[in-house]
C-alpha cells in the first residue's frame, strides 16, 4: 500500500458545508417560532455582504464592503427563515434596517454562551460550485480534529490538490 487516497468523485466536503449551514438554519428557525433567545444564547453571524441574494442597506454594503458580523442578542425583531435564507431586523447606529442573508453567503456562526461555533467556505455562485477536476492521487485523505480546548469546535479540512 503506498498511503494515498484518490480524490473523491463524490463531493463531500460541499455536502458536510450544505449539512452544516442546515443545522444554523435549524437554530434560527427554533428561534423565529418564539422571536427570543433562549437563557444566555446568542449568535454572531458572519457573511459575505456581496454573494448572491443578500439583501442589506446600501450602507452597510459600504461600511463592510468583504464581509460583515451581525449579533443576535437583545434587539431583533421579524426573524423569519425558510430553507434557502433567513431575513431580520436590527438597529445599526440606532437605525432599523432589515437583512436578508441566504446560507450561502454564511462563513461563520457562533454561540458564545456555550462556546460552540461553525466556519463555512462561502459559495462562489447561485449555480452553486465550480466543477470538479478529474480525480487525482494527491496522498492526503479529509481530516476531521476536535479543537483541544474543551470547546465544542470541530475543525474539518480537506486538502484537494488544485
């Protein structure tokens, strides 16, 4: 056996991504249904402010032009969420402004009340991502590490020869 894996024909890392942002779509709904956090949650949403479908005032386009963090604590109102995005309200400057964000456009969620967080690769279309290469022995196979810091962190990177 030489220790090389074949790349995958299968695109995993794009199904454990899309599985990932369904599990914040899930706390958000949870949250939507009562339009309150429950005890000490609360969220820091990290998302490109230029993907498709994300819809926030021309401003804060201006003022965060990459990437912008939204937190989900005291002051929000008419969350609503669907399987594709979720759309909410919160005071920027003590002004009311209404986001919508699809899930795409997420590249990180965290809670800091019980130390848990996610990081997400943003995806590069609304066709989705780019084609795959033909597979290629590139020796090093997906590694999947809990974070040592007795935090609820799972890192998962895979490694695809480009």
């Amino acid at each position: 056996m030489t220790g090389t894996v074949p790349d995958s024909l299968i695109p995993y890392d794009e199904i454990v991504q899309e599985a990932l942002r369904a599990v914040v779509g899930r706390v958000l709904g949870s949250v939507a249904a009562t339009q309150a956090l429950p005890g000490a949650h609360h969220f820091y949403i990290t998302f490109k402010t230029h993907a498709p479908g994300v819809d926030i005032p021309q401003r804060l386009i201006e003022r965060f032009p990459d990437e912008m963090t939204i937190v989900m604590q005291h002051r929000f109102w008419d969350l609503r969420v669907d399987a594709e995005k979720f759309s909410v309200g919160l005071s920027f400057s003590q002004v009311p402004s209404m986001l919508t964000i699809p899930f795409s456009a997420i590249t990180g969620f965290h809670d800091p009340a019980v130390n848990f967080e996610l990081r997400f690769q943003a995806n590069e279309g609304p066709e989705g991502p780019e084609p795959h290469d033909e597979a290629e022995n590139d020796g090093q196979a997906p590694i999947a590490t809990p974070v040592e810091d007795g935090s609820n962190v799972v890192s998962v990177d895979f490694k695809r020869k480009k």
